[in-house]
C-alpha cells in the first residue's frame, strides 16, 4: 500500500521493508504496544528474530498479546533481563533503549525507534533526549551494513521539541562515509512528526 504523504510512519515502515529479509535479525527500540513490532515479524516471518524493548511492563504485556495472536514465538522477561541467545522468535525485554547495545546477539538489518510515549498510557512517561541520544549511538554501532535505522520523532508533546533538537544534531553530523540520512517532515504542520532514516554504508568498517 502506498504511504499517505505525511504519514511518517509508514513512509519509515516502507523504507525498512526495503532492506529486510525473511530469517533477519531486527530491533525495536520502543515497543509500545507491539504495533511496529508485528511489521517486523511481518518482514522477518517465523525464521527471524526480532529484539524489542521498552521501560513500561505494561506496554510489553500488550504487545505479547498482539504478537501471539499473530503466530508470533514470543520471549518475554520482565525482571532479572539476560541478553536473548541468536535464535528464531521474539525477544520482549524490560529495560531501557539506552541499555539496547548489550542486549542484540548479532548485527541487525533493522532498528525502529517510534519516540515519545505509550499510546493510551501515562503521557508524563516520555523518552527523554539523554537516553535517546545513548540509544541512537548504540543503535547505529549495531547496524549491518545495508541495514537501515528508522526513527519517528514526536515535537508536539512536552519535551519532544528538545528531543527532536538532539536527534537532529546527532544525524546531521552522523559521518557520511559510513552514513546515508534522509530526514522526511511536514513543513507547514511544526508540531507534527519528522523522520529520519539512516543506512550503514561499507566505509563504516573502513
């Protein structure tokens, strides 16, 4: 389906669909309610793996239920987390995005980060810039070259305008010999969502 032309969202989902693979190791740093992680499963099907986090418990119960009822194999630990082994299936993990480096067994042909907060939950519960900046860093060491790492950021909330300040420095000055960023925002609508795209080009291990 063709992406509505301000619709972010789909626009990122439709850029990842591009690199991903059934059998790919995928990331979700933010996983709400489950909703970007059934479209990775989506991609990867049943012989991949997908790793996601989020903070909230609650947000996690949902999306095990989501991806269940999809078919999805689901892996979730809520206390006492252990970094997931490679294996087919769907880690749910609770801990922080910003802890996300030691918690992928494998480079990733994906990352999704939708930032601000849990859609039906508490709003006071947002990303903050700090960790999301500590995410994007690790988020970008982990990515396969090829892959691609997709982030949707909120500016009408309080506190999403400053988030969105420093995830734009950090992909601006991203180097562009191991990075490839596009950056999609509706210009006459402020408050609305921005993307940004990045891709691991070869010179990254250079």
């Amino acid at each position: 389906m063709k992406p509505s032309l301000t619709k972010v969202v789909q626009w990122g989902q439709q850029l990842l669909s591009e690199v991903v693979q059934a059998g790919d190791l995928v990331v979700d740093l933010t996983v709400g309610t489950g909703k970007d992680t059934l479209f990775l499963y989506d991609l990867v099907g049943s012989g991949g793996q997908i790793v996601g986090v989020d903070v909230q418990s609650q947000a996690l119960v949902a999306a095990q239920k989501r991806l269940a009822a999809a078919g999805g194999k689901v892996r979730m630990q809520l206390t006492e987390v252990e970094p997931p082994v490679i294996g087919a299936g769907i880690d749910l993990l609770q801990i922080s995005h910003a802890e996300i480096s030691a918690y992928v067994p494998a480079p990733a042909q994906a990352i999704i980060a939708n930032l601000g907060y849990l859609p039906g939950g508490d709003k006071a519960l947002v990303t903050q810039p700090e960790t999301t900046l500590h995410a994007l860093i690790q988020a970008c060491s982990l990515l396969a070259v090829g892959g691609r790492l997709v982030v949707v950021v909120y500016p009408g909330h309080p506190g999403g305008e400053e988030e969105g300040r420093v995830v734009s420095d950090y992909f601006t000055q991203l180097c562009d010999v191991a990075f490839q960023v596009i950056h999609l925002q509706v210009c006459n609508r402020p408050q609305a969502p921005f993307l940004f795209v990045a891709e691991k080009l070869k010179g990254a291990n250079k």
